[in-house]
C-alpha cells in the first residue's frame, strides 16, 4: 500500500521506517530540511537503539523516502499525522499548531476514500474537529485516531510489536470502512496476536491521556513513598519489590528516582489538565496537579541531598554529573530532570561537568552555561562528588574501586536507586539513594 507519514520527528522517523518494513511504499515528510536530508542517507536525525541500520534495511528496498515536499503525498491511500503537540510556552496546554498546519497542507491532496490517521497525542475534541474539515474537503475520507504508546529508546521494538492497537472511528463502529484499511496497513506480523480495540474518536484520544497520567502517576507515587521512607528511615526499593509482587499493583514503572522528564509525560499530563479545564472536569484531574508537583519536588530533594552530601554547602565543590539524556538509550533532553539539577547545583555554586555518551550536543543547545566532557574517566578525573542521574548501563557498571582513585570526595548519589550500596559503602565511598536508609 502507498502511505505517507506527516511529520518525521521520533514518532514519524520510526513510524514511516516501520510501516515500510511492513511492506508498505512510504513517503515521509517535513518542513524540516536537515532532517529530511539525514533521512535520506539512512540516519535517524535522533539517537533511537535500531533506526539507524533499520532506515539502511528499508531504503535499501526503495520502498522509503523522504521529503519536504507535501504534494508527493498525492497517490498515498493512507497518511499518518505524526507531528508533535508541545506544551504552549506559558501555558499548560498543547500547542496545536504543528498538527493544523500538517491537516491544512494535506488536504489539497486528499483524494476520495483515503484515510487520514492521526497518532500525534492531541487533547480529546481534536479529532472530531479534523474530521469535520476533512468531510468539508472530502466527503468520502476518513479520519481515524490511532494513537501511538512507543518508548523512546524501544521504538523500533514498541512499533513493530505494540502492546495493543486502538482504533478511533466515527461512531467507533466496528463496521466502519476506515477500520479494514488500517487493518490492511498493519496485517502481518505486526498485528498477529495484538490486541484490537475499535472505539470512537474521544475514547481513542482519552486512551492515550490517561496512559501517560496513569504512569506518571505511579513513577510519583513511588516517590512520594520515597519521601515517606526518608523520613521515616525505610528503604523505597524493598518497598517497591514487595507491593509489585502483587499483580494488580506491578513492579515495573515503580522505580523511584529523581522523577519522569522528556517530552511527553510531563507536557501530557499538563495539557490533559488544561483540556479537562476547558471541558468543565477539571476536578476530576486536580491529583495529576499533586503528581507534577511531586514529580518536580524530587528535582529540589536531590539539590538539598547533594548540598548535605557535601557538608552543607555546594560552594566550590566540584560535582560530576552522569547523565544528561531524560532516560538512557536517548539522546532527548527535553524536560531532563538530570540537567535540570545540574543548572540548580551550578546556581548555587557547585562546579558542574556533565557526562552523557550521547546526548551532550543536545544538553549543551538547551544548558549552554554548563560544562560537558564526553569522556567518562575525565568527567570523572578531578571530581569530589559524583551524581548518577541517568542510569545508562555503563554508569551502572561502574566499579567503585576503580572509581576511587579519581574522586577526591568519594560521595556518591544515585538519583536512581541503581547501584549496589554495599559495594560502594565497602570501598570507602559515602553512597546515597533517593528513599533509602
Ligand atoms: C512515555 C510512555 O511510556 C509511552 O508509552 C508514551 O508513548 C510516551 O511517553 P517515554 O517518554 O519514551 O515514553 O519514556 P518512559 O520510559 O515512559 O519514561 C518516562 C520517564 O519516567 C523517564 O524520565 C524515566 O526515567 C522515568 N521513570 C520511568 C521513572 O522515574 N521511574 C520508573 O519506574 C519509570
């Protein structure tokens, strides 16, 4: 089938490369020259685990490619909408403007019976506004929303192999027309033994708000419990492991930490918020206000912890922090909490070197007052006080011993509860967790 994909950002990147690997001949396209261009010659303009040699796989078939151009949509049955929605500056809402202009410049070349498919994450009411102008342009298309659940650093694996797949229709009938040709579009090994679910346009657009809340809202209950066992000196990891030993509860996404950043959670739960306002709701929503704040409560706790570590004062102290990226596997900066408290550990007078191996250009854009050092030994070379703040599998690795010589101070914080304490304790370093005795 031809397909187009609107947007080439994480999201659309991934999407195009996987639909063709499906099959499928793709266009991808984006107002963004440089990342067309990067697209072109078979490189993600992103680090995401997989797309790089997934890109080189699929274009090798000519069944890929890209472009700025958005009449080469013309002859594609199928469009995914996949351009972002970030927060408005200033304001708690999503900004639809990407989205808008993605639907103005595609409709000229619509065609009768084709569909267009939104995965962007819009608030709910979005949908049925796009279809309602799609009908005016083209009464015999349809507008489904699909929305997307990939992880960034899974996306290749998370698109391939979702864990279910919703299907907003008008009506949300099973019957529509719209429903066999995405059927179509994922057949294959993509579809075989996932789940489906056929809903309706608001349902569809709810199901990935309350997703993202829902995870958010479990990463700050754990921290929440974090700060209880900070006080009340019990450890937030055993207590994790043994509520998660109940099914209905879970043990993954209860890692407490320095809290969830990046560009979705945090911008999702906010602009849900704003919409749950707008619909006259917004009671239903005032605890997702509590896990934002508790979410951005753990930022300032890993500042005071730091500051204590150090004897009470940040001043002159010569602080390394490893990891820069929001997650590891990602080179995404956006709403890091790791940088975040690297620029409130620098504001208060600490020396800061941040550490990442893949995200430091990304860091410097956003942070340009901080300092970088891509080499892991030299970050560390020089440093009293080290700050895991993103636990990429080399940092987890680290060997305290080894570490040692190059640490004046020998203190250490994991701002996510990675690494063995005892080990670290053992060989002569001040370790501290976030939620642990
Ligand atoms: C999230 C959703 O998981 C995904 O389904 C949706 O499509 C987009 O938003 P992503 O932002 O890529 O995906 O990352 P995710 O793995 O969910 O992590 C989000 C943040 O939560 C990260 O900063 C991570 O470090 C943090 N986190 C996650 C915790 O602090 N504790 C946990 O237990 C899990």
């Amino acid at each position: 089938m031809r397909i187009s994909v609107i947007g080439c950002g994480y999201l659309g990147a991934v999407h195009a490369a996987c639909m063709a690997k499906l099959g499928h001949e793709v266009v991808g396209i984006d107002v963004d020259e440089r990342k067309i261009s990067a697209l072109s010659a078979a490189r993600a303009p992103f680090f995401e685990p997989g797309l790089d040699e997934l890109l080189s796989d699929v274009q090798g078939t000519g069944r890929l490619s890209f472009t700025t151009d958005m009449s080469k949509t013309a002859g594609s049955i199928v469009h995914f909408i996949c351009v972002g929605t970030p927060q408005k500056k200033g304001e708690n809402g999503a900004d639809l403007r990407h989205v808008d202009a993605a639907m103005e410049a595609l409709l000229p070349h619509i065609r009768p019976g084709d569909l267009v498919v939104g995965k962007s994450t819009v608030p709910v009411g979005t949908a049925s506004r796009l279809a309602d102008l799609l009908s005016e342009y083209q009464p015999s298309a349809h507008l489904v929303w699909n929305p997307e659940f990939l992880r960034e650093g899974h996306a290749v694996k998370d698109t391939l192999s979702p864990d279910r797949l919703v299907y907003g229709v008008e009506e949300g009938s099973e019957d529509h027309p719209a429903v066999t040709i995405l059927d179509e579009v994922y057949s294959g090994p993509l579809a075989d033994g996932t789940p489906r679910l056929v809903t309706d346009h608001p349902t569809a657009e709810l199901v990935k708000a309350a997703a993202n809340s829902f995870l958010a809202t479990k990463i700050s209950f754990i921290n929440a419990m974090a700060e209880v066992c900070e006080a009340a000196g019990a450890d937030v990891t055993s207590l994790a492991d043994a509520i998660g030993m109940d099914d209905r509860i879970g043990r993954k996404f209860l890692n407490a930490g320095i809290g969830f950043g990046g560009g979705c959670l945090p911008k999702d739960i906010r602009a849900f918020m704003a919409r749950a306002g707008e619909l006259g709701a917004d009671q239903a929503l005032t605890f997702l206000r509590e896990v934002d704040s508790i979410n951005m409560r753990r930022r300032t706790r890993v500042v005071e912890l730091t500051r204590e570590l150090c004897g009470g004062s940040l001043l002159g102290h010569r602080v390394t922090v490893l990891g820069a990226a929001f997650k590891p596997e990602s080179d995404d900066v956006r709403d890091s909490p790791a940088l975040s408290i690297a620029a409130q550990l620098q504001l208060q007078g600490a020396v800061v070197t941040v550490t990442d191996p893949k995200a430091l250009e990304n860091a410097a854009k956003r942070f340009p007052e901080l300092q970088y050092e891509s080499d892991l030994d030299t970050a560390i070379a020089g440093a009293d006080t080290l700050l895991l703040l993103t636990e990429w599998q080399q940092y987890k690795e680290l060997d305290p011993f080894e570490v040692s010589s190059g640490v004046a101070g020998l203190r250490i914080l994991d701002g996510r509860n990675v690494l063995d304490a005892a080990k670290w304790r053992a060989a002569g370093w001040q370790y501290r967790g976030l939620g642990r005795p």
